[in-house]
C-alpha cells in the first residue's frame, strides 16, 4: 500500500472483533514503531503487549480508578458504570500500551522524547491499516494513571502514551474528514 494512502485511508475502528491477529503482524507492528525517529537515538518508546486474561486485568485497575471517583460505589448505578469499564479492554482481542521513558541525558529536551514515541505510534497505526487491520488509539484516566504504570510494571519515570486497541473489523471504516491545511499553513519566501 501506497504510503500516502495509508495515511489518508487509515481511520480509528470503533468496533474491532475478537479474532486475534498473528502474532508476526504484531510483530511487524512493533518493528514499525522501533523505526521511529529518535533524536540522540534515544528509542524511548516502549511497548506493552495485552492480550487474553491481561485485559481483564487491565480492565479491573480501570474499573478501580473509576471506583475511587463515584460517590457510592455501590449504587446500581455506579455497579453499571464499573461493570462497562472493566469490559473497556475487552473490546479488541490486542492492545499495544505505548509508553515513553524519556532519557535522563541532559543533552536530551523530554518533549523531544515525546515526539519521537508519537512518532512510533503513526507508524504503527499506518502498518496494522496496511496489514488489513483496524486501531483506535485510545487514552483517557487510564493513559494518567500510576495504578495502570504500576499494572504494567513501568519505569517511575514512564509515561504512558496511549493504548492502541488492535484487531480485525467486520464493519466498513467509518468517514474523517480534517479541516483546510492552509489555514494552518504559513509560507515563508
Ligand atoms: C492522543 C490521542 C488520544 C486519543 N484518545 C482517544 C480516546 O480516548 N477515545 C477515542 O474514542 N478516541 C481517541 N483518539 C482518536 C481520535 O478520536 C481520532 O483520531 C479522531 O476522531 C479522528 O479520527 P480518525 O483517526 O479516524 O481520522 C485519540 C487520538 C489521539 C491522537
């Protein structure tokens, strides 16, 4: 696949089914994201794989967080809140955890860190489209939360960067659309 159309074709997949994917596909995801631009050749990306019984997992440290947020926890309504977010992880059979450990070189600037690890993860989300599978990159309290860095046993200066649900979809992608790139283009001759 043409890269231009990779990326103009790829779009975040809502509903991804259970079929899992090869693990040589994932694999082919995680060597994408290794080929990142990494300024010092810092590589500071890192990848958690999930699957199987780890998103439960995953999913009960959500749920715990949300827990901590309701006032009664055990009203029915907070009972329905916290049974839907621990089914959040479920909702692909992978999720790759991306997380960034800025190098401690004081010759390195963290944002730089952090571009570099968004850069793994375009590059990951452009090679599961190409291989015919769908991603919704995903953050929210979880992606904030040392419960989940603890979860997946980060660094303490780890931080996550988002979670890529991954998967196969049986429905057509659904329509994006951006606004005018002029409008935030400048052109300096
Ligand atoms: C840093 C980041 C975090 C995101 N977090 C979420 C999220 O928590 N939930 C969600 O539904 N989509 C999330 N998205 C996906 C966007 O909603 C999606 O990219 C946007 O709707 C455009 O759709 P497209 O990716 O199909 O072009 C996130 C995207 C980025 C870049």
């Amino acid at each position: 696949m043409d890269v231009i159309e990779a990326i103009t074709n790829r779009r975040s997949i809502n509903k991804l089914n259970q079929d899992a994917p090869p693990k040589e596909l994932i694999e082919k995801i995680l060597q994408a994201g290794n080929w990142a631009p990494t300024h010092h050749g810092t590589e500071p990306w890192r990848f958690y794989v999930i699957t199987g019984d780890s998103r439960r997992k995953l999913g009960e440290v959500m749920a715990n967080l949300r827990r901590a947020e309701l006032g009664d926890p055990n009203s029915q309504e907070s009972t329905i809140i916290l049974e839907s977010e621990a089914k959040k992880p479920l909702r692909a059979p992978v999720i790759i955890v991306v997380g960034v450990l800025p190098s401690d070189n004081p010759k390195v600037i963290e944002i730089e860190e952090f571009e570099a690890a968004g850069a793994a993860v375009q590059n990951m989300l452009l090679t599961a489209h190409s291989l015919g599978l769908g991603t919704k990159l995903r953050t929210g309290g979880a992606a904030y939360s040392g419960k989940v860095r603890e979860f997946l046993g980060m660094n303490s200066r780890e931080r996550i960067l988002g979670f890529i649900y991954l998967g196969y979809s049986d429905a057509a992608p659904p329509t994006s659309s951006r606004g005018s790139v002029t409008e935030k283009t400048k052109w300096l001759s």
